[in-house]
C-alpha cells in the first residue's frame, strides 16, 4: 500500500479508537478491479473451490466495472486480522472513506452478538475447503464433483441459521453428540467418524429410535451424516454447510452494518476535510445514500441517526412510541446518551430486532418511506418487511421424521406464514433432496389454502 495511504490509515485508526472504537488489526490492501472482481466473486477471500458459478459472478463484476456501471470500492473480510481490500484508482478522499468504514465493520464484527460464534480463520478453512475439493476431483473425476457440488450447492440454504449458537450438554442428545467421536474439521468428518447406517425399512428391521430426535432445520447437515453417500461426497455437504453458516450473520445485519459503518466513516472523515474535498465527499455520500429501491447503507444510517437523536433529547422508551403521532415527550437530556445508546444497538441487534424496535411511522414519514396517506398501511408494510428479513427471506423447512412410513423416508414440514412455496422451484429441491438421500422424500405445507403432501421419488 502506498505510503500516503498508510499514514491515513494510521490516522483513521486513531480516530476510531479514540471515538470509542474497538477492533482487531485491519490489513489494508490495493487491488485493481481484475482481483477485485475475482475476490468480490469468492466472497471477500482470494481462494475457494473451484465452481462455475463464481466464474459467473466474476464475469458479472469484471463487465459492470469495464462499461461504467459500478464499481466496488471497497472489500472486507470477518477474519483476525480484518482483511480488506482498496482498489487501485480511487482517489484518496476515496480511499480515506473506505478505510473509515472498514474500520467501523471490523469493530461491528468485534462487537454485536450475532458473530460471536463465528470463526476468524475463515481464509485459512476456506483454502482447506479448495485443496479438499481439488483433491476429489483428481480422484473421482472434475465431471462427478462438479455436478455434486450443483446438487449440493441448490440446498445450501437448508441450514439452521441458530445451529453456531445452540449449546447443548454432553449426552443430551445423542444423535448429534456420539460421546466417543473424534473433533475434527468438518468436512474430515466422515473420514474419522463414520455414521451410522440411515434407517431401513420395516421388513429389515427398522430401529424404533426416532431420527432425528428431534424436528431440525439443519438439513444439510443432517444429510452429511445420514445420508447414504461416499466420504468425499458428506465432506462437500459439510464444506458447504459451514460456507453458508459463516456468511449467515452477515446477511442477518447487512442494513445495521451498513448504516453502522456509513454513520462511522461521515463522523470520522467530516473534521477531516479540506475545502477541496468537501464537494468530492458530498457526491461519493450521496450516490451512497440515494433513495433509490431498497438501499441497506441509506435506512441503516438514518435509523441510527434517528436513535441518536431520540436519546439525545430524551425521547425514548414505551411511553415514547405509545403517543399519537405528532404529540412526542420533549424534555431534553444531557447529550451523549444517544452515542452510548448507538453503542448497545450495534452489539445486541440484528436487521429483524433493529427495525422492529426502532422504524416508527414519524421516521418513515420523515423519510419519505411512506406518504402520509398511506400511513394506516404502516403496520401492513412494517411486518411485510420483517417477514422479508426473516431467515434471509427463504422459507423455513424442518425435518421431522427421517423413516416416515417406517419406510425410511425423510418428512419435512413448511412453516405456512400465509405465503405459498413456488411450487416449481421446491419440486426441484426436493428431487435433488430425493437423488441424495435415495429415498423418497416428501414435504407438507399449504396450496390453495390446503394443506397438501409433496413428494419426490414416490
């Protein structure tokens, strides 16, 4: 990195810190938009296993940046150290921006509750992961992994989100904890800990143990134990598994994120500014914040502008938002409460508890969110976005009974919150799930306002 950059590093760094801030190192360094594409396609890391489709998102980056439609600024990883990445071009107001801002996110990912269980050497497993899948395609074939990894990949999204914070003593449940297994990384697992055999069907003998023992949203993971598949197969299960669960916080909070991270690089850059860069910082905070479409940087700092405030002057709490609109308290209180308020939201909130505590009518008045003739539709449209928030907007699916009929069938149920399934995109999965687990596999949920079984293989 440029000497002048790291010197404005350094300052921002201090800044931060003396702000309040708190974070692991951050290491800086300049890419130019090639590399940027490739590490924006692989999720902020610069090696992973090799799929078409980050080839795909590379291309899709590589094209917006080469015809003038985007640009990436910037990118960070939640690793110790912080690893970020400037790309070469930017100006130096531009850059001093970003790093203001890396540095707000890593002191996010330090703080709020939702990372705390996830791993900092991510860069380090997700290179573990590339060599794992290299290894089994010079074995197995390119052709058969590849097209594993296309099954794997279409239900990577059946994950427990809560599965890195569930904490269960030892021997309570022993189809997830066997006492005598090895701890290895968990894609080696198979290899080490091979499971048991899935359930047979009646006339063998089925166990009468129920599996699970109880309903569980961990699907992929379930499968990577029970299924009956080959030890490089339940490895990429696991790869995949734990890919998705890393990236599971970061999509929990991208609107508190990314609001925390703007209101921290505006505070930290303002008094820094000369005259010339005034008119620069003005038009790179406005594209940033345009009102255009759903925009995560531009509620995420309002709201926490709006937070502040409502601390700052003493206007908070139930009694607050229990009067009509328009009669709000306002008696004032000592300022300073409202940044020590912003403090606690960045380490107890997600987007789902942020915005179901906080966005209020006269806020997305003021906003504009809404005109003031849709106002009765508020509490309409609020829930409307948090069920959008919720579980990364994908529908939640449990698995109940992996020997349903006593046939060794697997059982899901779809928690019905008043929206259908796309009916061809959840026959698809449950073929996929179908060709994995070699049985036939079916799924309850409603159609039509009926409760109605789906089915795969049967």
């Amino acid at each position: 990195m440029r000497k002048e950059l790291r010197r404005w590093a350094e300052i921002l760094r201090e800044r931060a810190l003396a702000e309040g801030l708190s974070f692991p190192p951050v290491l800086f360094e300049e890419v130019g938009p090639e590399e940027m594409a490739m590490l924006a396609a692989y999720g902020g890391f610069p090696r992973r296993y090799s799929h078409w489709r980050f080839g795909s998102e590379y291309l899709r980056y590589r094209e917006t940046y080469r015809y003038g439609l985007g640009r990436i600024y910037e990118l960070v990883a939640n690793t110790y150290p912080v690893h970020a990445y400037l790309l070469k071009g930017n100006t130096l107001l531009a850059q001093k921006l970003v790093m203001a801002h890396v540095y707000a996110h890593a002191d996010f990912f330090h703080h709020n509750l939702a990372f705390k269980p996830i791993p900092k050497d991510m860069e380090a497993e997700m290179a573990h992961h590339a060599a794992f899948v290299e290894k089994a395609m010079e074995r197995h074939g390119a052709r058969s992994v590849e097209e594993f990894l296309d099954l794997a990949l279409s239900l990577e999204n059946l994950i427990d989100p809560h599965a890195l914070y569930i904490q269960r003593q030892a021997g309570e449940d022993k189809e997830e904890r066997p006492p005598d297994r090895l701890q290895v990384r968990p894609y080696l697992d198979p290899y080490v800990n091979p499971p048991p055999a899935p359930p047979k069907e009646a006339e063998e003998g089925a166990s009468p143990i129920p599996l699970p023992p109880r309903p569980t949203r961990d699907i992929l993971g379930f499968l990577a134990r029970h299924a009956p598949l080959a030890p490089w197969q339940k490895g990429i299960l696991e790869i995949i598994r734990e890919e998705s669960l890393y990236y599971v916080p970061q999509v929990a909070t991208k609107i508190l994120n990314e609001g925390w991270a703007t209101y921290w690089h505006t505070r930290l850059l303002l008094p820094l500014l000369s005259p010339e860069e005034a008119l620069e910082f003005a038009e790179l905070q406005a594209g940033l914040l345009a009102p255009h479409g759903f925009n995560p940087y531009r509620l995420g700092y309002l709201l926490l502008k709006e937070v502040e405030e409502r601390w700052d002057k003493g206007r908070f709490g139930p009694e607050y938002e229990a009067l009509p609109l328009g009669e709000r308290l306002t008696y004032e209180r000592p300022t300073g409460l409202g940044l020590k308020q912003l403090f606690q939201v960045r380490t107890v909130h997600t987007d789902l508890s942020f915005l179901d505590s906080f966005l209020t009518p006269e806020f997305a008045l003021r906003q504009r969110l809404l005109n003031p003739e849709e106002l009765p539709r508020f509490p309409e449209a609020k829930k409307a976005l948090l069920f959008r928030l919720t579980n990364g907007s994908y529908p939640i699916v449990e698995l109940v009974d992996a020997n349903y009929g006593n046939r060794g069938e697997i059982l899901l149920e779809h928690a019905y919150e008043g929206v259908e399934l796309d009916l061809k995109k959840t026959q698809a999965v449950l073929e996929n799930l179908y060709r994995l687990w070699g049985r036939p596999v079916h799924l309850k949920t409603v159609v039509g306002g009926k409760e109605t079984l789906l089915s795969a293989g049967s």
